[in-house]
C-alpha cells in the first residue's frame, strides 16, 4: 500500500470525522487521481501562509490542517515568545469558504493551551488584521483569506508580533512545531462553549476600524487646510465584492472627496465574487463594471480594490475619453515620486524606499533622483514588513513601499500591503496634479522622459498535478544549472541564483553573495538595461516570468519586451518538451 494510501485510509476510518468532509470523500472513493492529490503530502506552509483547495485530506484545507497549524503556532509562541497566554492572538477572516468556521477552530485549539484571542466578529480587509495585532499588543495574528486565488481555495496567514506576515526564520521554526504533531485528526482543542466561559476569546467589533480611520487622516501630504476644501474630483470606486468599501469611503470622505461612485453591483461583500471574472486584478476585464460607471458619470479616475482590500488596480480617463490601465508598476512609481515631492527633504539622509528584485527598476531611479536610498527584498511583500521592522533600532525612516503585484504601503503603522492606504493617497496625487492641469498619465509620461521607458511584464506557465510540481522544478534546474549567454539576442551580463544566494558576472567569473534569504528563483541582467527574473509560485502549480525593459523610446521598450516575452517562453516550451521525451524514453 503506498505512503498516501495509507493516510486515506486512517483519514476514511476515522469514525467522527466532520459529516461535510465524509460525504466529499465518499464522492471521491473511486477517483484515485484526487485522492492522491489530496493525500499524497501536508498542505505545505510558504512565506507567511499556506494555502490550498478546500476538502479532505491532509494537502487541503480543511477544520483538521487549520487546527495542526494552529497547535503548531501556540507551541512555537509558548517556546519562543513572553507573556504569550495574556498578550494572546488576533485572528480575523476574508471572505473565503469557511473562512469564519476556520477562524473559531483556530481560536479552539490556541485556547486549549490557554491562550487568548481577540476574534473579529465580521470579515475584514487584511490591512486590518496587521494593525490589530500592533494595537493589541499581541504575539501573532492569523489571517484566514483567500489571498488572490479562485473561490475553491482558502488560506492560513500568520503575522507575527510586528504586524508582518512571519520572516522566513519564523516559518522555518513554526513549521517545526507544526511537524510535532503527527496525526491531524487528533488535535488536541476546546469546544466553543468552553472559550465563552473561561474568558479566552475576545470579540473585536468596530473600535479597529474606527482606530484605523484616524491614523488614516494623518497620510495626507495635503496641509490641513487643503484637506478640509471640497475636492472637484469625480471618482468610481469597486471593492469588488470585497470588504474595503466602508474603509475607503470613510477614508475619502474625511479628506472631503465628495464625488465617490461606488459600483453598486460590486458593493456587497460576496464569496461567489458573481460578477467578477477573476479574484485578482491582473486581468482588466474585472473592471468592466467600473468602465461603464466611469463612463456614466464622467470619472477622471477608477479605483478597485480585490476582495482582501489588500491590492489596488487604478485607470485614469484619457483625452479620448477612454480609460487606461496602470500596472503595479506605474501606479507604485507615481506614488512614490508623489510621496517624495511632498516630503521633508531633510529627512531624505535617512528615508527608505522598498521594493522587490522584480519590480520596476524606474521606483530606484526615481528614488535616486531625491537621493533616497532604495531597498531591495525577494518578492513577497512579508520581506518589506520585516525590514521596516529593523528602522526602529537602525535609525533610518519609511518612506513607501511597493511590488509590481498592485501592493503599495504607504506608512507604516500598518505592516502589509494597504490598498485602502493606496486608494486614499492615489485621489489626493490624482486631486493635486489636477490642479496643476495635469493627469496622472501626463506625470507618468514625464518620468518616462525623464528617467527612461521603463516597461515591465509577466507570464506565467501552469502545471497541474504532482507531476506539474516536478516539471516545474525541472525547469528551474535546467536555468540554474545551464544558464543562458543571450535572451532574445541580449547577451546575459549578470545571473543571480537566489538558491545559492549568489550573483556571478559573467565576463570576467566574479561571483559575489547576495545578502538576502535563500529562494528559489533565478534572475538575468542583461545588456540594454533589460532583466528576466524566473520562480515558482508557493502555492499554485505554476511557474512565473517576470521582464523588464529601458530604452529610450515608448515604441522600442514595447517590442523588447513582446521579444523577451517571446523568447522565454520558448526556451521554456523546450525545456519541457524534452523533459516529457526523456520521460517517455
């Protein structure tokens, strides 16, 4: 009998597992190819967060993986932080399947051990959840969220005691005592009638939001008359179905943005997400209804936030009256550049810029050009809260943060990605250059000409199933091991091993460490100032590319990058292709 066999087995004899996971599994006896895709491994816990299918079995999520997370994390808490059973957990939950059922059965497990915790009543944005856990004073928060993926998944985000999703060495640690307990269908947990009585869960209501609200006034760059004039700026605004809506109107209103259209088809909080093509918003289709209400009302700019209030995708009005698209990179650029023209200079010795190895180079060179020095981190936007936690020892100061995933952060007092931050300082940026008869497509194309056409763009190859999994890594082998010396023509002048946390130059040898965290991802600098950056997803089964172009006109940035584009798919094609021969053979 093979090794996932086996814990079907013990999974389908187990004689009081939950009724609603019995039937799926009933359904599922005869289907042995998802079954093993089930069962074959523990849903795997990446930077920050696992994530996965909802179903039975020990590679979905499910009450049983929820409470082996959750008992690994009061262990690592008790072993590894103070005062952890009185300062206790903030939990809170998206708009998921079972997101509230998985929020209560983490509650029940951490109280087994004595811990208390502080459970929204409600969903929440995610922004949410990071400034909880700093205005608690808690050791950890958990997130139950979906994050960007489709309606059939949910997932289990812990942020540690800072307010950021857990640095790498935290992951590491937690998943050690996760390991501890072997059988998740028996974790040990207290009913909920138990948690009422001993006074170990703490039903948070609206004093988060409204806390939130008022450290929101004070992102403003605007003086504080400006803030309180009427503002002549028409905006249609979607949560797409999520749970930002009330956050960003309040948080519009008190800087008196009057003209709010809300997409009312959008407004309430829906886990089928029913008029939304995708989750996320990569693709602009998702803001189809927003087009139309921006067209109706004669809006000069869009905002949609997705259903975590953790991302945001703006358009602007063109003089054709239609409605173009920022990318995550464009927007993150305006913002800072925004930022820096209203900052104190003298602060700019010690300010910080943050941004990952695949986002827009144009954020550096728009930094530099205030003599702002720019961070780099690996992607995901936990690494950013990690190091913002290091400036209150270091000395050195926030200033913005930002991926070319929609993520933006605009202060610190929360320690996440914040749309709802993003959505209230892109109308006042939109409301000032206005002013100066400006669109925020006119200033885009003004650091164009300034710094360069900066162009970036991504792709991405999906493989499902176990196999999918190994093809994937393959593919990550053959770069690593057998690099490229031209993409698209371009010569390689750099290669970045993230794996081995090394950079080589490729004319003269020279290789040089790379002082962050190990990952795995390879990254190509080549000639024209243009990159390639390839890496597995965590969670899904898919391995992403990510392109970046300079060049000196609008015209010439597109067709290098259609090229890179072209050719990386290829390579990648062939790759796999030879994999599936050898295979065969």
């Amino acid at each position: 009998m093979t090794a996932w066999m086996q814990v079907y087995k013990k999974w389908d004899s187990f004689e009081e597992l939950d009724p609603s996971l019995r039937l799926e599994l009933d359904r599922l006896k005869d289907d042995y190819v998802k079954l093993e895709d089930s069962f074959y491994k523990g849903l795997e816990f990446g930077t920050g967060e696992m994530c996965g299918l909802i179903g039975p079995g020990t590679n979905r999520m499910n009450i049983y993986t929820v409470r082996k997370a959750a008992n690994g994390l009061a262990n690592y808490l008790l072993a590894n932080r103070v005062n952890v059973k009185d300062r206790g957990v903030v939990i809170a939950y998206g708009l998921g399947l079972m997101s509230k059922e998985f929020a209560l059965e983490a509650a029940k497990v951490l109280a087994f051990y004595g811990i208390r915790t502080y459970l929204f009543e409600s969903v929440c944005a995610t922004p949410l959840l990071s400034y909880a856990v700093r205005y608690f004073g808690t050791t950890a928060g958990i997130m139950i969220t979906a994050s960007d993926y489709s309606k059939e998944y949910n997932g289990f985000a812990v942020y540690n005691e800072n307010g950021a999703q857990m640095t790498l060495e935290e992951s590491e640690r937690f998943i050690s005592y996760m390991g501890l307990m072997e059988d998740e269908l028996t974790v040990p947990h207290l009913e909920q009638k138990e948690l009422l009585e001993k006074g170990l869960i703490y039903w948070v209501k609206d004093e988060i939001d409204q806390a939130y609200i008022e450290r929101l006034r004070y992102i403003s760059k605007m003086d504080h008359e400006e803030q309180l004039k009427d503002k002549d700026l028409k905006i249609v605004f979607t949560p797409l179905h999520g749970t930002a809506l009330p956050l960003v109107k309040k948080g519009l209103e008190q800087l008196h943005f009057g003209q709010v259209h809300v997409v009312e088809e959008q407004a309430i909080p829906d886990t089928k997400v029913s008029s939304v093509i995708s989750l996320g918003l990569e693709e602009n289709e998702t803001l189809q209804m927003a087009i139309e209400l921006g067209q109706k009302v004669d809006a000069e700019i869009l905002l949609a936030t997705n259903p975590n209030g953790n991302k945001l995708r703006v358009a602007v009005k063109t003089t054709e009256g239609n409605y173009q698209v920022l990318t995550g990179n464009q927007l993150g650029s305006l913002l800072l550049d925004y930022i820096l023209g209203h900052s104190d200079p003298n602060v700019y010795r010690n300010s910080r810029m943050i941004k990952s190895v695949i986002t827009t180079e144009l954020g550096r060179a728009i930094a530099d050009s205030y003599y702002v020095k720019t961070i780099d981190t690996l992607p995901s936007f936990n690494y950013i809260g990690e190091k913002i936690a290091t400036f209150d020892s270091s000395g050195e100061t926030f200033l913005f943060g930002f991926e070319e995933s929609d993520s933006y952060l605009v202060s610190g007092f929360v320690r996440d990605k914040d749309a709802i931050q993003a959505s209230v300082v892109t109308a006042e940026m939109t409301y000032y250059w206005k002013k100066q008869g400006k669109t925020l497509l006119d200033v885009l194309d003004d650091l164009y000409q300034k710094h360069g056409y900066y162009l970036e763009g991504t792709s991405a190859l999906t493989l499902e199933g176990k196999n999918g999994l190994s093809e994937i890594q393959e593919i990550m082998n053959q770069f690593k091991e057998n690099p490229p010396m031209k993409i698209a023509g371009l010569n390689v002048r750099q290669v970045e091993n993230y794996e081995k946390r090394e950079r080589k130059f490729v004319e003269d040898g020279v290789v040089e460490n790379i002082l962050l965290p190990k990952e795995n991802m390879i990254k190509f600098h080549l000639e024209n100032n243009a990159w390639v950056g390839i890496r597995p997803s965590s969670i899904e089964h898919k391995i992403k590319y990510y392109f970046g172009v300079c060049e000196e006109s609008a015209e010439n940035s597109k067709k290098q990058l259609s090229s890179l584009q072209s050719a990386l798919n290829k390579m990648v094609e062939e790759s796999l292709k030879n994999q599936r021969i050898n295979f065969v053979s």
